[in-house]
DNA sequence: CACATCATGCGGTCTAGACCATTCTGGCCG
DNA sequence: CGGCCAGAATGGTCTAGACCGCATGATGTG
C-alpha cells in the first residue's frame, strides 16, 4: 500500500535489517500491486524502473520477480516485460469443510448433530488415527445440508488428547474450525472416494427416494506429521459429485534444463 | 573500450554460450548427481566448492542449485547445507489410464470392444469437446477388467478430425496411446465422480450382484489446449474407489514472504 | 564433568556494474 | 506504399566481491 515513492535514497540507520529484507519488500509492493491494481496480462514495471524507484541493485528486484514468478503469480518475457499471469487452473484438490464447499457452489449450508461423545476409540478409527486402541476421541454425527435439502451424513472422530476441551461447549461449528484455533491446522489428506448403496437409515435421514447410491469419502486429515481427524461422509449420489483436476502422467525427473538438451521430440 | 571485467583468464574458446548457459551445466551436473549417485537427505558439494569445480561466480551456482530447489528436489537450510530432498507425496492427480492403473495395483488389465465406429457427435459430447454437433468423432465402447474380473464399463468419444485412420486397424490398444502418437498427448483433464445405480444392462456387463451401485467418472482430456477425449466410466461400486490427495486449504496469495512478516507466532 | 564460548562453514542477502538475446517501434529507403 | 533495418527497451545471464544469520563442533572454563 504505501509506495515508496522515495526511499530515503541512503542509509536507514536505525533499523538497518529490522524491518526485514529488501527484496520482501519490493516483493510486497509488487503484490499489493497485483492484486488491487493490475488485471490479468497487465505489465508490471520493468526491473530497472523498479531498481530506481526502491533503489536496490537489479538482483534484488529480480529476487522478488522470480519469487513471485515461481509462484506463477507472474509471467516474463524476454524482450517484452513482465505481466500479470493469467489465472490458472488449481490441480490440487484442497482441504475444504463442508460449509466452505457448499458456500462456494453459492448454497447456505446447514448442520443437524446426531451424536456427540468422548469415547474408547475403535478398533478401526485408532488404526487411521495411529492411536492406541481405546485411546479417547471425540465422535461426531452430524447431517449436513445445502439451503434446507439433505446432502450428507458425516462421521468423524479426532484424538481427544490433542483437543480436551473440545465438546465442553457443545459441539464446534467447525470441526476445522477447533483444530486451527488449538494449533493443529489441517496441512494435508487423503480422500478414499467409492459408491455403495444407502442403508435404510441412512437413505431416512437423507430423505433419500429412488435410486439409493451414495458417494462415500473416508477422509483422513493431517497437521504436518500428526492424525487429527478421521472422518467418514455419505452424499446423496443424485446430488452431489466431486470434480478432481488431472496433470499428464508424470515426467521424469529434473525437468527443467532437460527440455532444451535434447531437440529431437520424435516419440 | 572498456575492458570486460571477466579477465577472460583462463577459457573463452571458440564456442563461450553455444553450449548453453553456465547455470544449466551446473544444474545439469548436480542433477545427475542427485539421480545417480545420492540418496535421499545426503548433502550436495557447498556453494564455495561448486564455484571452484566449475570457475563460475557463487550466484550462478545459486541459480542452479535455487532451480533444483524450487523443483522441490533440494532442500536447504542455513547453516547445514544443501541436501537432497525427502521424496514428497504427490499432490496431483494424474491423468492415467485404466491399464496403468491396474497394473499399478498388481493386477492384470483385459479390455473386450463391446462398439467401435465413427459417428456424428451426440450434442452433450460435442458441447464437451467443443464441436460442431454432428461433427465426427470416433466412439469406443469397451469393458475392461483386472485379472479376469469385470471392473469397469468405458464409453468414450475422440474427435475424428484429430486421427483420421484410428479405427483403420481396430480398436489401438490403448486410446491414450494412439493420441501421443497423433502428437496430441494429453496433458491435463477434469474428472467429475459421481455415484447411481447401474441399469440391467450395466449390472449384467458387470456381472453385478447384489449392491447395484455405480461410481462414475465423466472425464475431459486436454493436450494443451485442444479437447481431445471425452470419457465415461462406470466402476462397479464394491470393487472400485478413487484416492484423492488433498492440500491443505488454499492460501490468500503471496504466501512465501507473508510468513515471515508477521513475527507473532507465540504456540 | 557440565556448560558457556568461539571459530568455522554454511546458506541468505545485496551491490554495481557488464554483456547477451529477444521484441517492438519508427524511420529510412527503394 | 512496402519492406528492411537500426535503436531502444526489456528480461536473461554473469561477475567478484561483501556482510549477515544460523548451525555445529571444538575448546576452554568453572
């Protein structure tokens, strides 16, 4: 936000490194720029006019154009300048709640908790959650919805060690929501996706009528190295489907530089 | 005129840059050593010694190390040194065909052309491939299987135009296959998984019994940016899943520098 | 013996230049 | 008018240093 219009052409002595790293800071500006300023292909400026204006060596800006290249937040051409890359398409499929999935399909999600409890961990849940059999978690039931209608049941269990407090209030709004504020942000998982038929319980509470598939997801989500969830959902089949983005088969390894080496593409 | 710095002491032959750029013979130096010689988490020569082996400034050994790092091959830290990195899971989902991916399990792929024929593009594939409706496009009706156990029904359409003479000589082994050899190897796609009950027709092709469920994926295939397949699969629910890798929830933008900027991280 | 200190080596940041390759533009000339 | 060519501007590569912060192990010291 604020431009440095003017540097203090010299030498800030009294915080000399404190206020962080050069580049950063170029690095900063150029994304406040991209994002409240610049629309997609527009160009940035050019490094030397960024070298004057922040009056660092050109390395230094070039530190955080390519940084920010990497990140394919930018585009640069040789001879041309450096633009605003176009939006690209996630290939990653993401952690997401069920609220936050149902909000951006534009839909007002809703929970109905049928069960919540402390209790031994089974057999199957320990394995998943790499505890000790009958080591406590926290079991949560809940029936989810999108704008009034049914969409999913939803099972989960988290390890009541790394959570005490965890039902004390009632159940969390969000299951996420509990982990982040006790220092355990989900980083990553793994979805198990397969289709079965509802039970009839199941195919009650989801007001389910004519065809009884389900899409069912056992999840299993991590903090860095540690399980802190395990968790199973059933979806309507007629109403819910997942969309997983694909790369092409993977390369070899070490792509870059291995590109230019060998001109013939005659496979 | 000026003097170049570089005091061209010891080699400016008769071909300086024709071979390339310095940092690549770095990079493709260290490359090969990490691929044949290292293993995981051994460190590499330092920055200092790489710039001796090699007669080249201590930034131009950066470049190449920085790229292999951004790659996410190498991993560095200060103070230690630079190491090659741990294997990381792969994030994607990789667009990979039914055959890989049974083989990948072990088991024995078997595919039986149930239709094979070029035809008028049905309106839903043309709207997905981006065609005229009506334009050409060759449909392949094929049940697959892994050791001999019926698995999967494949409904899939390619635009004619693309390879005129596929089905000159039946049905090519794999469809994938024939596009890498039209030059039209797929490099991105789009599945959307969904679950329903199979037909009569589908449960006996599947030789389904009991559970009738369905998971089916409809799937876009891209090469760059030309659509060149349009696919569905019908996986029999009780032999079947899909595992899907999940990152952790996407970040606002610019993350590397945000990290640091704010110094609170009081857990 | 336990612990603090220091030297060393490492990657991280930064400078003030240089030349190269590519792209585009504008003017010149046929 | 059309095509060619020279600049100018841009990013790409590279140098030969410098100092910083961090991690580690050796060296003393109480």
């Amino acid at each position: 936000m604020t431009i440095p219009a003017a540097p203090a052409a010299d030498a800030p002595p009294a915080t000399p490194h404190r206020a962080g790293h050069k580049y950063q800071a170029v690095r900063a500006y150029l994304a406040d720029l991209i994002e409240n300023e610049l629309a997609e292909g527009d160009a940035l400026p050019s490094e030397r006019a960024l070298t004057d204006r922040f009056g660092v060596s050109r390395m230094t800006v070039r530190q955080a154009l390519d940084s920010l290249a990497a990140d394919g937040v930018l585009v640069r051409e040789q001879g041309r300048g450096t633009f605003v890359a176009p939006a690209r398409v996630d290939f990653e499929m993401r952690l997401t709640t069920f609220g936050e999935d149902v909000r951006r399909r534009g839909m007002a999600p809703g929970t109905r908790v049928l069960d919540a409890a402390t209790v031994p961990a089974p057999t199957r849940v320990a394995e998943q959650l790499a505890l000790e059999p009958g080591e406590p978690v926290h079991e949560v039931r809940r029936l989810r919805s999108a704008d009034g209608v049914p969409m999913s049941l939803e099972h989960a269990w988290l390890p009541a060690r790394l959570l005490p407090a965890m039902l004390d209030d009632g159940v969390p709004e969000s299951l996420y929501g509990a982990l982040r504020a006790a220092g355990y942000a989900p980083t990553w998982g793994e979805d198990t996706i397969s289709a079965s038929v509802a039970t009839p319980d199941e195919a009650t509470l989801l007001q389910m009528q004519g065809s009884l598939a389900l899409l069912r997801t056992r999840r299993r989500t991590y903090a860095e190295d540690t399980a802190v969830m395990y968790s199973q959902a059933s979806y309507r089949g007629d109403r819910y489907s997942v969309v997983v983005p694909l790369r092409e088969a993977k390369p070899t390894i070490v792509p870059r530089a291995a590109r230019d080496a060998d001109g013939r593409t005659d496979r």
